[in-house]
C-alpha cells in the first residue's frame, strides 16, 4: 500500500527539478541568502494571459509595432503586469515549503495522492528533516481545502475524490 520509494524519489526529482530548493550559502563567502517564498493562486483567478493581451492590444493600437515606442504603449504593458500583481495578491497565498512542494505532488499525479502516500512521498523529499506524521499531512491538505486568500474569500486549493484521494484543484 502507498507509494513505492522508487516512485516518490522519481516524483521528488521531477519537483526539485523545478529549482525551487532554498539557497546554500558557498563555503566561505559572506553573502546574504535570501530565503525563497512560495505563492500559491488557483489558474482561473490569475488570468495572466487575458492581462497581458490587453496590454498587447493597448500596445497594438498606438503603434509599437512600426518601430515607435508611446507613452499609452507602455501603459499598456505596464497596466496588464500591474492587474496581474494585483490578481496574485488578492486571490493568492504564501505558503511554507512543505505545503509547496505538497501541492506540487498532487499536481504530478493524475489519480491523486492518499494521505499515507503523500506523507511518505514528502519523507522522501525532506529526508533530512525529522519524518511527518500522516495526522500533519491531513492538517495541510484540510487547510488547503479551505484557505482564506488576500481578499478574504475562502479557496479550495486541493479537493478529495470519492475514494478519499486528493488532488490538486486548477493550481
């Protein structure tokens, strides 16, 4: 039952390929590292594309493509990257690493995950840090399942199948 190591430490691989690990500070040097943040925001609520092609559109109709730059040119872009910041901030979250990477899971198995596989999955992934409890796993994904946003609206994030699987929910 569960998740085979083989197949969690192939999934981890896939998600840490993303490059989404925290920095390491190089041996001997004095650099600030700056910790990663992880923002979370469901694809129906970022609509990215539909900004940023009214801002193309803006940038079409004052003549960016023969060569001339305008002022409404640039508002334009500049309009549709700012509506798209405001989206993220309004109907997304932050979340720490585990919950990332937990979501990330769920996105790369179509089926879902059950709490027990998720929970050895990210055993897995965070094999370094002491091991996670199912109870956790099943705090997070419950969370998830009702999160409040920066609007103060309440998001599903993840969702449950009839067989007790979640899955990841448009993220």
């Amino acid at each position: 039952m569960g998740v085979s190591r083989d197949l969690a430490t192939d999934i981890a691989r896939t998600i840490d390929a993303d490059g989404f690990d925290a920095p390491s500070r190089p041996s001997g040097s004095m650099g600030m590292m700056v910790p990663n943040w992880y923002w979370i925001i469901r694809d129906d609520d970022l609509e990215f594309a539909k900004s940023l092609t009214t801002g193309l559109a803006a940038a079409a109709t004052s003549s960016l493509w023969d060569g001339t730059v305008s002022t409404s040119a640039i508002a334009g872009l500049v309009g549709g990257l700012l509506n798209t910041a405001r989206a993220a901030r309004a109907k997304g979250v932050q979340v720490p690493a585990l919950t990332y990477k937990l979501l990330l899971a769920l996105k790369t198995r179509k089926e879902g995950l059950s709490v027990d596989e998720a929970t050895e999955l990210l055993n897995v992934m965070f094999e370094d840090s002491p091991p996670l409890r199912a109870s956790d796993i099943r705090d997070i994904l419950t969370n998830l399942s009702a999160t409040r946003v920066g609007d103060g609206s309440v998001i599903a994030f993840v969702g449950t199948d009839c067989d007790g699987r979640w899955h990841g929910s448009g993220v």
